[in-house]
C-alpha cells in the first residue's frame, strides 16, 4: 500500500470512528475522493477486488435469490428488491433484465470495476456487489437480503475473484460538459414535425441526436405545451401521493451514464424526510432529493399506441434525475388514471 493510500484509509477510519452512520459516498465527498478509491483502501480487510467480466457476474446473479438492486444518480436513489431475471446482453448497445422486478439497462462500456464488499456492524454483515465507473462514481449495487443465498455469495465471490487485490484504484475525471447551441441554429419546425409524427418514445432520443438538441432545450422547443410543460417541483409530490391514494400503478426510470433502473407497479407509502422525499415500500424505496430538482415537466410523445405522458425532473445541468410514467406496456394505451392524474398536474 503506498503511502497516499494509507494516508487515506487512515483518514477514513477516523471519519468513520467520529461518525460511524456516515455513507461511503458522503464520506467519499469530504474527503475529495472517489467513492471507489475509498473503498479500495478496504482491501483485502472487508473488500475483494472482481475481475472485469461484468456480464458473466451480472448473469449469475440470480443465483443469489432475491437482492436488492441500487441504481443511483446526485439527486434520487433507487432501490428494488427481487431476483436478477432474463439476462440478455445480446445487444451491442445496451444489456438487459426485463421482468416484474429487476428491470434494468445496462451500458455495460461505461463499468471500470467490480468488487465483493462485506460491511461489518455490532449487529450484522452487509454483503454486496458493487460496480463503478471509469470515474470512479457507484454505477449499480447488489445487497443480499436475508431472503438471499449467502452460500451462492460467497461461491460467485471465489469464482470471479481477481488476481490483482492491489489496494489502489485509478480513475479518469470525466468532465460533464452540456453544450447546448442556441435555438436559431436549429431547424425548430423540422423538430417540432418529428416530433408531432413519433411512432414510438424510444425514437426521441435519436430525434435529440438529429436536430442536435439537449433534452431541456427539447422541451423549449416543443411543438406546443400540450407536448411539454414545465410545472412546479411540488408536482412532483402530488402526483406520487396520489398515485398512491388511488392505487394508479407507475414506473419510476432513475439511471446514471452506466445503468437506468425501472421499478413498475403501485407505491404505498410516501414521506418526507428533510429534503428528501421517498417512496418506503417493503420492495420498493425511492429517495428523490428536492432541493436539487431545477426543471420538471409533463412531455407527451406519440406512438403507435397513442400518447405516452410522463413527468421528467432534471438537475441544474439539465441531467435527467428521474421519469415517471403511467404503467404501460408497447401495444397497450396508456392507462386513463394516469391520463387523468396528469391532467390535474397542468
């Protein structure tokens, strides 16, 4: 261990002594790190290093039962729990689990590293797989649950272990640059006509690709508001506190440069929590920070099916930091509880 990381795993145990409830993430924060370089300093003590064969990982993981799957971005966690059905990686852009529960879509070129994580409290072992990117940021995180096969753990663990348990963990500093040109060097009414004649919501990102748009700008440009409306932040709240009064099943999109994670399904319980506000249901929690919400808007896409609404929030880069849609699927309408639920949003 060189002397910088030992520095640093050092300075970690002591944040964690003073602070013993405070995230790697957080702590990762203050001490102007990555998340994984951090973690990496736990090697070999809590943490094993995994070879970078994500998706040979990824496809065991059903083995362990049910888990619960971690996809995060700055502004809104989400967390599902349930077993890693239906792999499919057969496509070059994007690899899949599609069922009930995990439902996710991987960008598997933008997954670094992999490790093999046991977090040790007074009153438990916290076992996890954990992926991170080139730049160091947490793409995706399994957690067992005691529903989950420990013994299938530790077997995957001892398969996929790397040879390299070195403590260290290079990363790339990834620039977030958004360069959005201005609106009189778009053709707005060639958009706006596209946009009018979608047949499927899959095709508005390669309609942003086209007229070279960022997805904030989009909204602007729109053919109309009956295609995108902006609206006020505390929509937000309305529209999962209702849909939890009145049992409308929804998906909620949250994702990152590397994975998008989708749960599907009504939601129950709803609270605050200091500026966090959450979705606490035994299979599903949602953490969505408010005070870091910048723009959300109602966006209607045509398809073969018809409309399709959703509620899209974005951060003060423009990201996108979660979507809700009605619960639908391709050659089904959109339900007209959420159609209406909307409506009452405008």
């Amino acid at each position: 261990m060189n002397t910088a990381t030992s520095s640093l795993k050092e300075k970690w145990a002591l944040l964690k002594s003073e602070r013993p409830h405070l995230r790697i993430r957080n702590a990762a924060q203050e001490l102007e790190v990555s998340e994984v370089a951090l973690l990496a300093t736990q090697i070999p003590d809590t943490t094993i290093r995994l070879k970078s064969d994500f998706t040979a990982i990824l496809s065991e993981v059903q083995t362990l039962g049910k888990v619960m799957a971690l996809t995060r971005n700055n502004e809104c966690v989400h967390e599902r729990k349930g077993i890693y059905l239906n792999p499919d990686f057969s496509s070059p852009h994007a690899g899949l689990f599609v069922n009930a529960d995990i439902d996710l879509r991987i960008f598997i070129g933008q997954w670094a590293s992999a490790f093999a994580v046991v977090e040790k409290s007074e009153r438990m072992e916290r076992k996890s797989l954990q992926f991170f990117g080139k730049d160091g940021e947490a793409i995706h995180k399994i957690y067992l649950t005691p529903a989950s096969d420990e013994a299938a753990f530790d077997l995957l663990v001892a398969k996929f272990k790397s040879e390299d348990q070195s403590p260290e963990q290079a990363v790339e500093k990834i620039e977030i640059q958004i360069d959005e040109r201005m609106d009189d060097e778009i053709d707005v009414k060639g958009f706006q006509n596209d946009w009018e004649n979608l047949q499927d919501t899959h095709h508005f990102f390669s309609l942003l690709k086209k007229y070279q748009v960022t997805r904030t700008q989009a909204l602007r440009l729109a053919p109309s508001a009956h295609y995108a409306q902006a609206i006020d932040k505390q929509a937000i709240v309305t529209l999962l506190e209702t849909a939890a009064s009145q049992q409308i099943p929804i998906m909620v999109f949250v994702g990152n440069r590397g994975n998008i994670q989708i749960h599907t399904g009504e939601v129950k319980k709803t609270m605050w929590h200091e500026n966090w506000y959450n979705i606490l249901d035994p299979d599903f929690n949602m953490h969505l920070d408010m005070s870091k919400v910048a723009q959300t808007w109602i966006v209607r896409k045509p398809t073969e099916d018809g409309e399709v609404t959703s509620v899209e929030v974005f951060n003060e880069m423009g990201e996108i930091i979660v979507q809700f849609f009605g619960k639908r699927k391709p050659g089904i309408p959109e339900l007209t509880s959420w159609k209406e639920l909307i409506a009452s949003l405008s």
